[in-house]
C-alpha cells in the first residue's frame, strides 16, 4: 500500500511507471532518450571500457550489447505505452461517438427553422441513439483493446485499411435502415408504410449494396491473402506497439502507399456522397449511381492488386570479405569480418534498434547476431541491403553455408562460401 501511495503521488511529476496514462507515456519517452544519449556517445567513441578499447572486434561487440540491453528497455517502455494508450482509446470513441449525434442534433435543430420538425428529422435523430447506443456497449466490451477501433486493428496492431473501409460502409448501411425503420413506425398512412417499404427495393439500394459487399469481401480476402502470404514466408509482417490512423495511410514502415491512400480517398468520397443522399431522401436507401460504385471497384481492385504486389522474401546475392583501406587481398579466414549482400533483410517495421538486434547469421553451424555499429541518428550495420559480421572461430575451415534470419524470423537462401585457417 505504501508503495502505490508513493506511485499516486508521483503521478503527477515525473512518474515513469507503467500503471498510470502518464507515467507510461513519460517512461517511454526518458527510455528512448537515453538510449538516443548512449548511442551517441558511443558512435563518438566516448564511454567505451578501457578492458575493450584496445580491440576493434571486442568494443564492437561490447557496444553492440549494450545498445542491445537498452534497446530491449525501450521496447518494453514502448509496449507498456501502447497497452496504456489502448486502454484509454475506448473513452476517446465514446467521445467521438456521443459528438456525432449531438453535432447531428444541432444540425437537425437549425434546418427545422422556418421548414419545421419533421418524422424523418426525428428518425434520423433516434436512429443516431440507437447507432450510438450499440457502439457504445461495443466499445465498452472492447474497452481493453481500443473500444471501436478494436474490429478494425489487424494482428499486427495496425489499422486495417481495409477494415476500415468495410467498416464504414457497414456502419453507413446499418443506419439507413434504422432510418427507414423508425419512419414505418411512426408511419400513420397505408400508403406511406408502402413507400417506405419499397424504399428497401434492390432497385433503388443496388449500388449500395453492391459496394458493401465488394469492400466487405476485400476485407475478408485481405485478411486471407496476408496470412497465407506470411506463412509461406513470402511477406514479413513485425508487430507494431500500437494502432496509430497513419496506418491507414501507410505501410508497415511508416511510408506513405499509393494503394491505400487512393482506397481511403475514393471510399471516403463515396460515403460522403452517399451519406448527402440519405440526408436528401431519407425515406429510401442512398442510390448510390453505378458510375460511382464502378469508380469504388477500380479502387478495390488497385488496393488489393496492391496487396498482392508488396512484400517478397530476404535474399543473399553474394558474401564477400569485408577489407578495410590499406589490406591486402585475401581469402576469407576465421576471424575476418564478412559483408552479405542482399535485399529484405530489414522487414518493413523493424528500423527499431530492438528489432535490428534480433537480426542472426547462420554460418556453418555456428549462429551469429549481427552487430549494432551506431553513428549519430542511426546505425552503419545492419541494413537492408548489406551486413556485415566476423566469421567466429568456431566455424570449421572449409565450404559453409551462410543464412541470414530476419527480425520477423524468415530465413533467406543459402549461400556458399570457403573459409580457410
């Protein structure tokens, strides 16, 4: 008990424990300061034990362990964070939820002015209570995993593009129908309860639900395809610490992709527009015209062709021996220090000095971890396109196979090469 009353009063100031929303957020962000302070210093050559100093192989080794341990503390930190950060998400939404409908009011409230109030105005405004209601009890089912966003955030705790997209045209259609629904009921005429009804013809809906069911099966076949893909270790996927709504955006490494900033973009503009129907019809289902559910498909079809295209396995072009200026040429001898050169070894997502770190060589029988080799703002080693690694001792003269497994543990093809005494 005494120590939570410490932690409690600490909370406040510089509390960097991980049971508080702030004290989470600032562990992180000391640990990542450090570790950007010790790599730094390092990369200069300060800090460095004398016992090691005297060795080029034995200070690099020692100060790849050491950005290695403090790696792992920021990772840590980052993860406490995320879980934090998911825990408070859920209210967040609530907040977003709960705006809507009393934005959605108010907009109600002030074109009622001069046309005064009608059944439809108030079907939408119960339909939004009844909308919010239920997102409300989903939210708070999932309130451990983000509230809302907890249907849309894929296995590797990123936002799904794709779900997204679904989501939002699922949620677009669950409403229209509420709408529809609470105007039957307050219908009093026979022949208003039928205009109504043969608002739900396919005819007039057909474009709507063409769209819902096109996204909602890219999202389940996206799903499908990225698994598969990542079982037969043909794309390499890194778990993220936490959902950020770049990820809509973005690939896994935080870079922009055109396929889906294009699928956000054209299914936004649809909602929209199909969202301004409703509102000018709203005792009929939003007949989206088929130009624009075609333009929706197009846009399915990149981000899915989109899909298929990006990723690919790691592989090893050549290994060479690493010669620094003024060495004579030589064959490679245990000891000396192997550059492989290749593509993929550093998936999308795993820039982080923790991931780096998970990076090993197979050399013979012999494992390797590759080296951390800081500069300032980053690292020399490894990279994505050549690492470089000492051949250990252990490894016996000869023809040996060299493999690289990547952070998101893929192995790449072997490649030969003789080591000499």
């Amino acid at each position: 008990m005494a120590v939570q009353e410490a932690r409690r009063s600490a909370h406040g100031g510089g509390c960097t424990c991980g049971d508080c929303p702030h004290g989470a957020r600032e562990g992180h962000r000391r640990a990542v300061a450090e570790f950007t302070a010790r790599r730094d210093e390092l990369a200069s050559g300060r800090g460095l034990p004398t016992a090691v100093a005297h060795s080029a192989g034995a200070s690099r080794q020692w100060v790849s362990d050491e950005l290695s341990q403090s790696a792992r503390r920021v990772a840590e930190r980052g993860r406490e964070e995320g879980q934090v950060w998911l825990g408070r998400l859920w209210r967040l939404t609530l907040v977003v939820v709960w705006g809507a409908v009393v934005v959605l009011l108010l907009v109600q409230a002030l074109t009622a002015i001069g046309a005064g109030w009608t059944l439809s105005r108030t079907a939408g405004l119960v339909a939004a209570l009844v909308t919010a209601a239920l997102l409300s009890a989903a939210a708070t089912f999932h309130r451990a995993r983000g509230g809302l966003l907890a249907p849309v955030i894929g296995e590797d705790n990123r936002l799904s593009t794709s779900r997204a997209v679904a989501g939002a045209w699922v949620l677009l259609a669950v409403f229209s129908v509420l709408v529809l629904s609470v105007q039957l009921a307050g219908a009093s005429r026979h022949g208003r309860r039928d205009d109504l009804i043969a608002g739900l013809d396919l005819a007039r809906g057909a474009g709507l639900v063409t769209v819902l069911a096109l996204t909602c099966a890219i999202a389940v076949f996206v799903r499908r395809v990225v698994a598969l893909r990542v079982l037969d270790r043909r794309l390499q996927k890194v778990r993220a610490d936490r959902p950020r709504a770049a990820d809509l955006l973005t690939d896994d490494s935080g870079r922009g992709h055109f396929s889906d900033v294009q699928y956000v973009l054209v299914s936004g503009a649809a909602v929209l527009f199909a969202a301004v129907r409703l509102a000018r019809r709203p005792d009929q289902l939003p007949d989206l015209p088929w130009g624009l559910a075609l333009l929706v498909a197009v846009s399915a079809a990149t981000y899915l062709a989109g899909k298929y295209a990006e990723g690919g396995r790691p592989v090893i072009h050549s290994v060479v021996r690493a010669r620094e200026a003024g060495d004579l040429d030589a064959p490679i001898r245990t000891g000396d220090d192997i550059e492989i050169r290749g593509a993929g070894f550093v998936p999308p997502g795993a820039q982080g000095p923790d991931r780096l770190a998970r990076m090993a060589v197979r050399i013979g029988t012999v494992q390797v971890h590759v080296p951390l080799v800081p500069v300032t703002g980053g690292f020399t080693n490894p990279t994505d396109a050549l690492l470089t690694v000492p051949v250990p001792v252990d490894v016996e003269p000869g023809r040996v196979e060299v493999q690289v497994i990547t952070a998101a543990g893929v192995e790449t093809n072997r490649c030969t090469i003789d080591v000499t005494d």
